[in-house]
C-alpha cells in the first residue's frame, strides 16, 4: 500500500474519524482498512440496502418496480430530494422512486420504499448478503429517533462489500444490477469521490458509481471507480469542521487511491 495514502489518513486531526475500505476489483491486489470495521452513522448510505431490498422484491413478486404510487402530501418529508414539491396525488413508479432515492438521495421516495418493504426485510435481506453490522434503524428525518440513539449503521468494509456484490451481479438478476449501477452512476452529488479524480483521455470524467450520505456530524460515499483498473472505495467521516472539510478528505482519499492503484 502507497505510504502516501496510509500517511494522509494518519495526518488528520485526531478529532476527525475516518473510516476506510479499498479494494481492487480485478485481482484484491491493492487494499486498505481503516476502522473499516466500526459501525457508523449511514446518512444516506443506507439507501443502496434499501435499494438492492427493492431489487431483490421485484424479483419476488413482492413489488412491481413498474407499479404506479400515488404520492400523498401527508407522505412528504424535508431533506434531500424533488417529490416533497410535488403535487398532491403525483404519479410515479416505484422504478422511479428507487431512482431518485439514489440519483437526489429523496427522502420521501426513501420512507415511502422502507414502508411498502419494511426495515425488517430490508435488514433480513443484509445479514443474508452477509453485512451484519449494518442497520436501519429509521426513516429520513426522524430527528427524535436520532436523539433518542436508534440510528442506520453501516460499516464501511460492509459498503464494499455490497457494491462489489451489486458489480458481480450477485444480489439480483443482471439486468437489475446493472440498473442499479445506471442509477448509481447518475448520482447528482460529485463532490467528494468524484470530485479530485484524474479526467480520461479528451477530458471525459472518470466513471463513478456512488451513493453519498450527509448528516451535521457525518460525510461520506461509497463507489466503484471505473478505468484501467476499477476500485471500490468506502469513507465515512465523523468530526470534520464542516460539510465542505469533510468533502476534501473523501476526495483526497479518493484521489491517492486512484494513484496508489494505478502505481502499483
């Protein structure tokens, strides 16, 4: 592993936590964990789980992605997302639900997805793809569930593995995982993984498939980086001095990853 990666997570203060997990896609040749394994507040992370629940029910008969939902005011929640300025009695699918709790991470596509498939099979669903330490403990904005500790955990080694499940194909059919890559890749957040990658030839931006997760006390993504040599990456961090701090320490994670990897 590059010194300079391991030094720039050591250099932080140590009032800043950092979590970390990174790995190779194509060969596991280059990894590295930083309290990969501490349970963490999600933010918006929990919603890829949610997501693959979503999947993995359509697969079931337990939904139908192409089902229209009938949204309700009483439904809306603040936060992240567009369906909160919707009209009342707005139709939309559940296929579009799913994306827009990925793509604008939507909090009322959020609660509505956690109602219709329950926080009990959501969670069920993560210990049977092998993530045990992530949790979803609540809906988005549930400010006294928060105060009160019942807060969605993930850990970041259980994030990766979850992406790298999603890439391969493994936790629903090909074509629902490759749409859930789609929508991942469409998300309108690029400040923190995306954000100090190198550009391909003729300036294009790098490919990035990420979910981010923003709470007063929590920055973090989680994404598979696309190249010559793919990597997925997880950092959540706790204890930055502001939003846009803890944006600048996922980037330069991200972007001594892309170095350590394609120097190696």
């Amino acid at each position: 592993m590059s010194d300079s990666l391991t030094q720039y997570i050591q250099s932080l203060p140590a009032s800043v936590r950092v979590s970390v997990a990174l790995e190779t896609l194509a060969d596991s040749s280059v990894r590295l964990y930083h309290r990969a394994d501490e349970r963490v507040p999600a933010a918006s992370l929990i919603k890829v789980p949610i997501m693959v629940e979503a999947m993995v029910a359509e697969i079931e008969g337990r939904i139908n992605l192409d089902e229209i939902h009938i949204l309700l005011d009483s439904e809306k929640v603040g936060g992240s997302g567009v369906l909160k300025d919707y009209p009342n009695r707005s139709r939309i699918s559940y296929r579009d639900l799913v994306r827009l709790m990925i793509t604008s991470s939507d909090n009322t596509a959020t609660n509505i997805l956690i109602g219709d498939l329950s926080p009990e099979a959501i969670n069920a669903r993560m210990r049977a793809l092998g993530l045990p330490q992530t949790g979803l403990n609540r809906v988005m904005m549930d400010t006294l569930a928060a105060r009160q500790g019942r807060e969605n955990v993930v850990t970041a080694r259980e994030m990766n593995h979850l992406l790298i499940q999603i890439y391969r194909h493994r936790v629903a059919t090909p074509a629902l995982c490759e749409q859930m890559l789609d929508f991942l890749k469409a998300n309108e957040d690029t400040l923190t993984i995306p954000s100090r990658l190198p550009r391909q030839p003729g300036g294009r931006p790098l490919v990035v498939a990420h979910k981010t997760g923003t709470l007063s006390y929590v920055r973090a993504d989680m994404g598979i980086v696309y190249g010559p040599r793919p990597f997925v990456l997880s950092v959540l961090v706790e204890g930055a001095d502001s939003e846009a701090a803890g944006e600048a320490i996922i980037a330069q994670i991200a972007r001594l990853a892309y170095s350590t990897i394609h120097n190696n």
